[in-house]
C-alpha cells in the first residue's frame, strides 16, 4: 500500500478545500462593495441601448421608455 502522508487517506481533498476557502476569502477583501450609486463607465449607455432595443422588438412601450429616458 502507498505512503498516504502525515493526513492520511482524504489529506490531498482537505488540503485543496482549505485552499479553495482561502482564495475565496482573499476574493471577497480584494473586491469592493457594491452601492447602489455606482455605475461603471458607460453602463448607463448600456442601459438605453438595451431599453431601446426592447422598444423596438415590443416589450416595453414608447411610454414606459420615455419614463426611463425621457
């Protein structure tokens, strides 16, 4: 039978797991925190072109894009 190492069987699996958890912890510092007021650049540009394509295929109305973007 193979030398399993000081953890034994399951060692490699737990090893990865608290890896794994520790990035993500290391993920959740390095990003910054939502607000509702912020916006990337352009992302309001994005968001009238995407109403206006909406418009154009029907799903909103020419009034409920005018209440948006009036």
């Amino acid at each position: 039978m193979p030398d399993l190492g000081p953890l034994g069987r399951g060692g490699a699996r737990r090893r990865t797991r608290r890896r794994v958890m520790a990035m993500n912890e290391i993920n959740k510092e390095s990003e910054p925190e939502p607000s509702e007021d912020m916006e990337t650049p352009g992302s309001s540009d994005k968001l009238e072109k995407l109403a206006r394509l909406l418009k154009d295929k029907g799903v909103i109305t020419e009034e409920e894009f005018n209440l948006l973007f009036g």
